[in-house]
C-alpha cells in the first residue's frame, strides 16, 4: 500500500526513475479499487465514483508510467505509443516487465542503489 500511496503523493514527477516493484504495486492496488469501485458503482446503480476515481489517477499512472519507462533507458514519449490499439498496450507491457539499468542513466541514479553499492 505505501507504494500506491508513494504515487500518488509525487503525483506530477514527471522526472526521475521507477522501480518494477513502485510501477506493478500501484497497478495492482489500482486495479482492486477500480474494481471495489465499479462494484460499489453497480450496487449504487450510478457510474460517477468510477469516473471520478479515473480521473483522480489519471496522472499519477501517466507519471509513473513515465518513470517506469526511464528506468529502462527510454524516453517518457514512448507513453504515447498506447494510443495504438492493442500493440501499444503490448509494448508498453513488454518494457515495464523488463529490469531498469543498473547503472546511473540519463534519467537518474538507479532507484534500487545498486550503483551506489558498485562505486
């Protein structure tokens, strides 16, 4: 829970790197109160808490999917490439499952430390 919640307290950081572990906790605490909430949106018979809760995260997952993709060396621009269907989604899957750099990038120190403990 403190890694959902880490994202959304830095949620316009743009910059900086995150770890596999920061990106999938989010995703997955994300993912149980979207479905807590379209339940609770389907006894209450409205839709509007759904929305307001996508909305609520809309740039906290844009920021984090960003940073993720920094800890792999590439730009945050690649983001956009969800705008296509299906291949989109599968690519930017296929780079958030991949290990970030080791070393320092151009995005920043290894969110891990494990450069530290190296030099």
């Amino acid at each position: 829970m403190e890694w959902y919640i880490s994202v959304l307290k830095s949620y316009v950081v743009f910059n900086g790197r995150a770890r596999r572990k920061e990106y999938w906790m989010f995703v997955l605490f994300n993912l149980i109160f979207s479905v807590v909430i379209a339940v609770l949106d389907g006894v209450l018979g409205t839709s509007f808490l759904s929305l307001i809760y996508a909305l609520a995260v809309l740039i906290p997952s844009v920021a984090v999917s960003i940073r993720r993709l920094h800890d792999t060396g590439r730009s945050g621009w690649w983001v956009l490439i969800s705008l296509l269907p299906l291949i989109g989604a599968i690519v930017l899957l296929i780079f958030a499952v991949q290990e970030g750099d080791q070393d320092s990038n151009d995005y920043g120190p290894n969110p891990k430390g494990v450069d530290q403990a190296l030099a």
